[in-house]
C-alpha cells in the first residue's frame, strides 16, 4: 500500500513538473517571438507627404493638378509642383497604384485612392485658430480610414489606488489624458487604447493599431481624424516607435501633434507602441457655429 501510495505521489509530482516545464518553455518562446517581432513595429523614416496642404498657397497639391492658369491669374507663379513621389504611380487611367502592390497588379483589386477623399474639404495649416493647451473642445471620436476604425474618444480620470494615483484605462473606448493637448491646440494629444483584453473584457480598439507601421513603410499614407464640437482636425501619421513600459513618459510638443499608444507585444503586453503624427488640416462644423 505504501509502495502504491508513494509510485502515485511520484508520477503525481513528474507530471506536475512536466506542466510547469513546458508552460514556462512556452512563454518564454511567445516572449521572445515577441520581442523579436518589437523592431518591425518602428518606423523613423522622415515622410515627404504627398497629399498634405501647400502652405503657402492654400491648396492641396492634388487641386494644384489640372489648374487653370487663368483662374489663379497673378498667383500662379506661387505654385510649386515637386516631382512624382516615388511612392505613388499612375499605372492605369484614373487609378493610383501604392509600389507594394507593384509586383503583382493585375491581381489585385483596382486600388481606390481614398486619401484624395479624406483630404477634401479641410482648411490647410494657417487658415485656422490654433489654441493654447486646454483652450480648445476635447475630442469625442477618433477615425484612422486605412484601418476601419471609429472609436468614442473620453477623458481618463484618476484612481486612487491608496498608495498612488494612476489613470484609469480605458473601456472599449480611446482615452484622452486631459491633462495633455486637445484636437487643434499647440501640444501633443496623448490616446490611449487597448490592443487585447482577454481577461478584464476592457475592449480591443486599437487591435490593428500595429499595422500602421508596416504600412508607412509601404508608402501608404495613413491619417487620423479627431472629431469635436467645432469640427474634425485631420493628422497625417509619420513615424512610430516602441518603448518598454518603464520608459514611456508623456511630453509636449510646440507644434499640433498626435501620438497613439496601445500595448504590444500580444501576451507580454510589456512595451507600448507610440504612433506619431502632425495636424494638417481642419474642417469646421458651420452648424455648430464653430469660427475659424
């Protein structure tokens, strides 16, 4: 019996070291095909943007194309039209065809340039009030067109934790620290999403966030939508970079800018993904009576 007794409490304890073995052995691989995965999601590269406004003359350069010299009279010699960008060529009539999708054209689906429509409409850098930080309405919704996603923007509140304060993270929405700039202000507007929930059930809005990256490096122009009272401030996406979480601190800029913040990599979740990008651009909401 007692031999019986100590066999069962033997393979008992192989079996149960066995477990801990191979679930150690797993998530020691899923952290290092993360880490790996980490330097993939940076992309520093400076961005010549194509569809952004020309300053100086207050148009887009897709409007420059097909421009009348006789409508634009003793201006016209302000304009500047720089060579095609590398990035884009016009293959077929009336298409644009991004160089990722060079190596095989035809078996793709005809390419629909939706950045021309994004841009419509919005007022160009130096036609509208930029505000000082806290002067202007928050953001309620955030739109990245490329992706699909349309999220409600909320401001974070604080939870005291008894021996700290943090934010409080945010529930299947994108939250904004208020403490940091709102759409249209000097500043960088800091949101905040999660990539994965499993285990709070908090959401997953910036699921696809990670695939911006890939795509700026493609040449694919992505751009952020800040919808408010007043209107939609439109932010064109230019770099990003990751941080291990002890690193990551918030900071202001002196220009409009954005950054984008989720967790990453998938089941360590232990570095933050930070996508950056500059206000271009402002479509005023007339029927709320927004000034420019």
């Amino acid at each position: 019996m007692n031999y019986q007794l100590g066999r069962f409490f033997g393979i008992t304890v192989i079996l149960v070291g066995f477990i801990v073995l191979s679930a150690g052995l797993i998530m020691f691989a899923v952290s290092w095909v993360g880490g790996q995965s980490l330097k993939a999601l940076e992309f520093t590269e400076a961005i010549t943007p194509i569809a952004s406004f020309d300053q100086q003359s207050g148009v887009t350069l897709q409007q420059v194309k097909g421009l009348n010299i006789g409508e634009v009279g003793s201006e016209a010699k302000e304009v500047f039209v720089s060579a095609p960008d590398p990035r884009y060529i016009q293959l077929y009539p009336g298409e644009n065809l991004p160089f990722s999708l060079w190596k095989e054209p035809r078996t793709n689906e005809p390419f629909d340039n939706k950045s021309s429509n994004i841009l419509e409409g919005f007022l160009p850098i130096g036609a509208f009030e930029i505000g000082s930080t806290g002067q202007m309405p928050v953001a309620k919704g955030l739109r990245i067109p490329i992706l699909e996603l349309e999220a409600t923007v909320t401001e974070l509140g604080i939870v005291d934790l008894g021996d700290s304060l943090e934010y409080e993270t945010p529930k299947r929405v994108v939250g904004h620290i208020p403490e940091t700039a709102n759409p249209g202000e000097s500043g960088r507007v800091w949101l905040f999403g999660h990539l994965q929930s499993p285990l709070r059930g908090e959401g997953s809005v910036f699921r696809d966030l990670p695939l911006i990256p890939k795509k700026l490096r493609n040449g694919e122009q992505v751009y952020a939508l800040l919808d408010g009272s007043r209107g939609t401030y439109l932010y064109e996406i230019r770099s990003s970079e990751v941080l291990s979480e002890e690193d990551l601190y918030l900071y202001s800029t002196l220009d409009s800018t954005i950054t984008l913040v989720t967790c990453v990599p998938r089941f360590t979740y232990d570095h933050r993904l930070l996508i950056h990008g500059e206000l271009i651009g402002f479509k005023p909401n007339f029927r709320s009576g927004s000034m420019i």
